[in-house]
C-alpha cells in the first residue's frame, strides 16, 4: 500500500472513476472508510468493480 493520498477535485472525479474502472470490471475490490472517531470500516468486501 501507499502512503501518498490523492484529494481530487469533486469536479474530476467522474473522469477519475472512469479511468480507474478501464479495464477492471471483473476484478474484485474492497471498499473501506478511514474515520478517526470510529476507526476503518469496510463498507463493501471482494466485490466486482462495476456490475
């Protein structure tokens, strides 16, 4: 894993989405929210990328 964090402006995140979905619809992928106050939650685990 990286350290390095990538904020994108919302106004790109379409264009982001698509790029990094090219390509990867059939590989399974984990979903996780970091939150200080409650700590990592996964939100969705092993599942396709697009449907």
């Amino acid at each position: 894993m990286s350290d390095t964090t990538l904020t994108p402006d919302r106004s790109t995140w379409q264009a982001l989405f698509d790029d990094l979905a090219a390509g990867r619809d059939s590989q399974p992928v984990t979903i996780e929210v970091l939150d200080m106050d409650f700590g990592d939650q996964t939100e969705a685990g092993r599942m396709p990328f697009r449907s």
